[in-house]
C-alpha cells in the first residue's frame, strides 16, 4: 500500500490531490483536514493545519503513507516539514529556514538586495511613528505591506498620504493582521504588468512551470480590495521566450544560488510574483508554495506524473526527470462569498448543476454535510476549464459558472481578457 498525505483544505489543494489521483503509483490519499470536494477523491480527517503533534502522530500511526505535501504557507514557515523529517518521514515542502522567504517580506527584501535580484525600492520599519514620519513625506503611489503572513491580504496599494497612514496604523497599531504587521515594508509602486511563475525545486535544480495570471482585486477592472486570488489564466501571452530567458537569469537562479549561499537550500515550490516593468522583469514577492488559484489553472497542464516529480524533488534527483506540459490553454474564474475579503457568511448551500465533462469544480471553502454541500470560506469555488486558447476556455469557464449558486455567490467577469 503506497499512500500521500495532502496538508490543507483550500482550491490549491484540491488541485494537488486531483493531480496525484492520476498517479497509478499511488493507493490512497488522505488530506487533512480538507474540504467537500476534496473528500470525493481522498480520506479526509478533522485536523488543523497547525496541529503539529497531532499531524505527525497520524503519520507515525499511518505506515503506508510514503509521502506528506505541505502545501499551505502557515505550516510550511512554523516547521512542519522540519517536524515530519525529525520523525523520519519524507516531506515536500521548503523546511522552516527556507520558507521564511514568504514567510518575511523583510528577509526577502534583504535578499533580494544583497544578491542584487530586481525588485522595487523599500524601506523597512518596526517602530510606528518612524513609518508615520516616512509616510507624511512619501512619494504616492506607494504599497505599505505587512511583514509576516496575512493570506494573501497585507499588501495595500496607497495612492494618497492619508490612505498610507491608514495602512500602517491598520497593520502597526490595530494589528489588522495580528503580528504579521508588527514589522511593515513601503515599498515603491511599480508599473507594469503582473505573472505569476510557479517552479520545482530541489535546492541544486530549478524548473519553471508554465506561466499565469493571477487577478489579485476582488472586482471587475482590478477594482476593490486586494484578495487571495479571484481567478486565472494560463499561458501569457505577456510572457514571451524572450522574457522568460531574462527572468530565468536574473531572477530564478540568482534566487536559488542566494538562498544556499545563506544556508537556507529550498527545497518545494517556489513562486515567483513579478512585474514586467519597462526596465524589465522585477520581483514582486516570493511564496514558498503552490500558488492558489495559479494552481488550479497550472496542474491541470501537466502530463507528467506529479508524485515522481515530488519524489524527485524529495530526492534531490529533479534533474533526471523530463516534466512536460500540454500546449492547451487554461482559465479558472473563482466564486466567492458575498463580502469577501472582508466579513462573510459561511453555510450557504451551493447548487452545482450538470458540469460539462472536460470543466472542473476545485472546491477552495466547502463542506459537506448530510450529503449537502456547504460554502465554509471565502473564495467558494474555482470552476476551471481548458481549450484551445484562451478564448476558448473562457468560454467553457463561465458557461459553467452559471450552473452554480449559493446565496451571495460573486465572481469577477472579466478573467482572462488581460494579455
């Protein structure tokens, strides 16, 4: 008996286990804690992501489980790597060292410029009236971030001083984002246009996945506030050979030679956030996992086995093994709960009518309950579809989409129009 063991409960999570589910090596998977539509396909037990003693005594319980992916970047940046590996297991994912790459915004800034990776000019603080004294004379556009981890939401776009104060003040002294804001970076606002690239890593080789968009505000136009993510697309036409050659150059490896030269070897996923810039590509953010929902839209054009390529990652073997991709393009449009990213109701029944075959339904915040199935988050639901282009798959996508209610039920309409 060979199982895999999946560590969340989200859409990205969904997608890795649909992915490995294709694997004929693979016997069983079990995910913790999961959700609705994970359950279809996997065991699913009720533990927390940050439930360390209580994860690792299942694996020590479970002998058949060969394999533990840590896909969330909570667990990943407190140790649970280095936990499962203490008790002898093999895990995927970045150890604690490693992962603070997302999980610091400051150490990766520090980075970033001490390896000279491009990226937008900055200025750190922990002390709040220093950051005031800076904002009342800053240069707007800028972006005040939180430090540490915030789902995706601690990146404020300032356009005026007042809005800049309010950030540092939501961050620094209402700990809007508990202590994720205790230490904030202001950095430059950069111009440009946004791509998302996704890489395995075994801390000597790195390989590129295919390119995708993201759609960061939670309305139509890039309007509202910042999410986890309202939908995506891949490939980019943005994202020419030419521009993936300088980003593999100046950014991707000088990334991986920086992180060993600090004795911080990643090993995982590591995603590079970047902003095509008139003076050329530069480093928005790095996240020391799958991206969600850039995953929904990427594994989905992967032919080749995803558990051998988590093992060779493992194994530190990722240069004997050729991953290939499909050449069909990919869209996902994410349906999320009414007030996302602020407050929301959770436990509204979701009515899914007769999907088209080739369409899928990554479930990101469900439940299942007496056979029902539950909105439990946010973001709800990524209906994900593939065709010939673009065009196509978008198409596919919303006609889907329509066949899918529940009380306040929103979606942006416009994913897949950028470049």
């Amino acid at each position: 008996m060979n199982s895999v063991l999946v560590i969340g409960s989200g859409g990205r999570e969904h997608t890795i286990c649909w992915a490995l589910a294709k694997s004929k090596k693979i016997d069983k998977i079990y995910c913790l804690p999961g959700n609705g539509g994970i359950s279809e396909i996997a065991e699913c037990v009720d533990i927390g992501v940050m439930d360390f003693d209580k994860i690792v005594d299942f694996v020590d319980n479970h002998k058949d489980i060969t394999l533990t992916v840590v896909a969330p970047d909570d667990p990943l940046a407190a140790g649970l790597v280095d936990r499962l590996e203490e008790r002898g297991h093999r895990a995927f994912g970045p150890r604690a060292n490693a992962a603070i790459i997302e999980g610091s915004k400051a150490f990766s800034k520090y980075l970033m410029k001490k390896y000279g990776i491009p990226t937008a000019d900055y200025e750190e603080f922990n002390d709040y009236e220093k950051a005031v004294e800076y904002l009342k004379n800053a240069k707007y556009p800028l972006v005040v971030k939180a430090d540490g981890l915030a789902l995706g939401k601690g990146v404020i776009i300032c356009n005026t001083k007042e809005e800049g104060l309010q950030a540092a003040k939501d961050m620094m002294i209402d700990a809007k984002f508990k202590d994720a804001g205790k230490t904030v970076i202001v950095e430059e606002f950069m111009v440009g246009q946004e791509v998302s690239i996704l890489s395995f890593c075994d801390g000597k080789t790195i390989v590129p996945m295919v390119n995708a968009r993201d759609h960061k505000r939670a309305y139509d136009n890039d309007q509202g506030l910042n999410t986890g993510g309202m939908g995506t697309f891949s490939p980019s036409a943005i994202y020419t050979d030419e521009v993936a050659d300088e980003v593999l150059h100046k950014i991707i490896l000088p990334t991986v030679d920086a992180m060993n030269k600090e004795g911080r070897t990643f090993k995982g996923v590591l995603y590079f956030g970047l902003m095509l810039t008139d003076e050329g590509a530069k480093v928005v953010e790095y996240n020391a996992r799958f991206g969600d929902p850039e995953t929904q839209v990427v594994l989905p054009r992967l032919k080749t086995d995803l558990y051998d390529i988590f093992n060779a990652v493992v194994d530190g073997t990722l240069d004997k093994i050729n991953i290939e991709w499909n050449d069909l393009a990919c869209v996902c449009v994410v349906m999320a709960s009414g007030g996302y990213p602020e407050s929301y109701k959770k436990g509204m029944e979701i009515t899914i009518g007769d999907i088209d075959k080739d369409v899928i339904v990554f479930h990101a915040g469900t439940k299942l309950k007496d056979g029902k199935l539950y909105t439990n988050g946010g973001r709800v639901l990524g209906v994900t579809a593939m065709g010939k282009d673009i065009h196509e798959a978008r198409e596919k996508a919303y006609k889907n989409v329509k066949k899918i209610s529940f009380d306040g039920a929103f979606y942006r309409t416009d994913i897949g129009i950028k470049k």
